[in-house]
C-alpha cells in the first residue's frame, strides 16, 4: 500500500493550455457581446434619427433648447462653485476637534443625504415663502424659482462634496499636519496650505463624480417651474405629441455638459498624478 501511495503523489500534472484556452473564450466572448450590444445600439440609433425624428420640428424647437442649456448651464455653474465651498466647510467640520462642531456638521450631511432632492426642493421652494404669509410685506425675491433652485442644488450637494473632502483630509498622513505645525504654523495655517490641497487631489474623483451627478439633477428643477431642458421636454411633447425629436435634443443638451466636464476631471486627475509622481 505505501508503494502505491508513493507512485500517487509522485504523479506529475499532464500540462495543458485550458486555462489559456478559457482565458481566450473570456475574452473573445466578451469581446463578440460587446461588438453586438455596439451594433444594436448603432441600429437602434440609425432607426430613430431616419424613422422617428421630426427635423422639421427640430429646427423650430431648437432656440429653445438653447435657453434651457444655458439656464441650465448657468445654474450648474453657480451651484458648482457654492457647493464647493460649502462642502469644503462641511468637510471641515467633520475632521474638527470639537465635538458639537463635528456634530452639527455630521447631522447635516446625514439629513441631505438621507432625504430626496425632491423633498429637499419643495421644502425650499414652498416652505420659505410661507413665512411671509403673515406678513404685510411681499416676498423679496422676485425670481424665487431660479434662487430656490440655487440654494437647493448647492445645500444638497455640500454634503456630498463635504464627504469627499473629509475623505481627502483623511488620506492625509498624520505626519503632514505634525510637519506644518512643528514649523511653527498655526492649526488654520497647515490646514490652509498643507492639507487642505492635497485632500483636494484625493477627493478629485469623487468631487468630479459628484459634479456630473448635479447637471443631472437640475432635471429635477422642473418641478419649481424652471424653465429648463426636461420642462422644454414636456411642453414639446404635450403640444407635438411627438417624443423622439424632443428627446434626441435632450441627450444632446445633456450631454454638451457632462462630456466636457468629464474631461476635464480626467484631465485634472492625470496632471494631478502626474504632480504626485514628481513631488
């Protein structure tokens, strides 16, 4: 018995080629997929722009989609910035050494988080107004629609941003803070120029994620009455009954701000590791 034990294990491993063998059906089956989903995908588009697109219409209804592009380029732009620098306080405030300060901006991130945009926006929309109910004096903002759409897109999207912050902040080595202050720097000071930049290179990605989510939550801003791309949509579609040719412009319109700004990040992420790889 111990003689057919020995000859068991001293058997060699025949050598095949089955695991390159599957690693190349892998790859030639996803590559097969991917070339038919590309196909359908080109078929179903070639079919929509030569059966289904109104081009007519489309040279009608196109100045409007240009105003709502830039309406609604316009309030990403200062949404953007705002929550940028709300976010960067609110991130801040999560890494501060005082509690009732890491308190509070916790339960701010935990409450923009944790409810809809939607909720969000008629809170702001229909609440605030509502003050001046009993008031003798009219509602000072004349143009509520578009600064409820503002204060909403930038309140909700600081506690996204204070989150990637914080996480920036905390990829930080602890050494880099002992550093700056060991300088003789003040707490403010390291945060200001030592930190706080490069958190801002680690959060990079998921801020940059965090901006295209917002141009496409202003889809959200029809709601409020704004006249923007989706509403444009909707008075197409209702007057026309026609859904292609309106939604055809709605993709472009879309996609004319969240290309371009995905570039940007790509490129903002490859100079800054780029700057990372020759410190």
């Amino acid at each position: 018995m111990a003689g057919t034990y020995s000859d068991e294990t001293n058997v060699e491993e025949p050598q095949t080629n089955d695991g390159v063998l599957t690693d190349r059906r892998v790859k030639w089956f996803g590559i097969a997929v991917a070339g038919l989903f590309t196909l359908a995908v080109l078929y179903l588009l070639y079919r929509i722009l030569t059966d289904f697109v109104d081009y007519e219409l489309m040279q009608a209804i196109v100045p409007r989609f240009v105003d709502a592009y830039l309406l609604v380029l316009q309030i990403f732009l200062i949404s953007s910035v705002l929550s940028l620098i709300a976010g960067t306080l609110v991130g801040l405030g999560r890494v501060s050494r005082t509690r009732f300060t890491r308190s509070i901006a916790t339960a701010y991130v935990e409450f923009f988080r944790g409810t809809p945009l939607l909720f969000q926006l008629f809170i702001i929309y229909l609440g605030i107004p509502a003050f001046w109910r009993a008031s003798p004096q009219p509602f000072p903002i004349e143009n509520w629609s578009f600064a409820a759409a503002i204060i909403g897109l930038t309140i909700n999207h600081a506690a996204y941003s204070g989150e990637a912050i914080k996480g920036g902040i905390t990829a930080v080595p602890d050494g880099q803070m002992e550093a700056a202050r060991s300088l003789g720097m003040s707490y403010i000071d390291a945060m200001r120029e030592v930190i706080l930049p490069q958190a801002a290179r680690n959060a990079l990605a998921a801020l940059g994620n965090d901006q295209v989510i917002l141009v496409k939550d202003t889809s959200l801003l029809t709601v409020l009455a704004v006249p923007e791309i989706i509403s444009v949509f909707r008075n197409v579609n209702s007057n026309t009954f026609d859904a292609w040719t309106p939604i055809v412009l709605v993709a472009v319109a879309y996609l004319a701000i969240t290309l371009p700004l995905g570039k940007l990040v790509r490129y903002l992420e490859r100079r800054s590791e780029w700057g990372e790889s020759h410190d």
